[in-house]
C-alpha cells in the first residue's frame, strides 16, 4: 500500500474497525486506479461507504471529533473524485 496517503491507517489503532477498513479502502482504491474496472469500482465504492458508516460510528462514540471524522471523510471523497 502507497504511503503517501494523509490519514495513516495506523495512527487509528484501537478504534475498532478504522484501521482495517481504511486500509482496506487505500488498497481498493489503489486496485482501482490500475485497473478501472465496473467489479473494481463497486467493490471500492463498497468499501468507501463501510468506512463512512465506521467513521461515523467512532465520531458518535467520541473516539473521533465531529471536525477530525469530517476532514476524513472529505480527504476520502476527494480520493474518489480524482480517479473518476
């Protein structure tokens, strides 16, 4: 996975699920982006709304604050919109 990304998936341990899923989606969308295939956008699509769903979850439960889970989400759909 590139490291060249803003938010590490590391520096989310201990918050359940964010690291998994967002290094799931940096490899999903790094799939995507050498290969702009339907299955590679849905499946990377997918993914992006699980980790909205979870970053949601760890804003409501304060790991997360409504400022930091925002930026995220608009670096995340950034991402997304440059490939397309």
């Amino acid at each position: 996975m590139n490291s060249d990304y803003k938010y590490n998936p590391d520096d989310f341990k201990g918050m359940l699920s964010m690291t998994d899923d967002l290094s799931s989606f940096y490899v999903l969308y790094e799939t995507y982006k050498e290969e702009k295939t339907l299955v590679n956008w849905l499946t990377l699509r997918k993914q992006w709304e699980e980790l909205f769903f979870t970053i949601k979850h760890r804003e409501v439960e304060g790991f997360l604050n409504p400022v930091d889970a925002q930026e995220i989400r608009d670096y995340l759909e950034v991402l997304i919109n440059d490939i397309l």
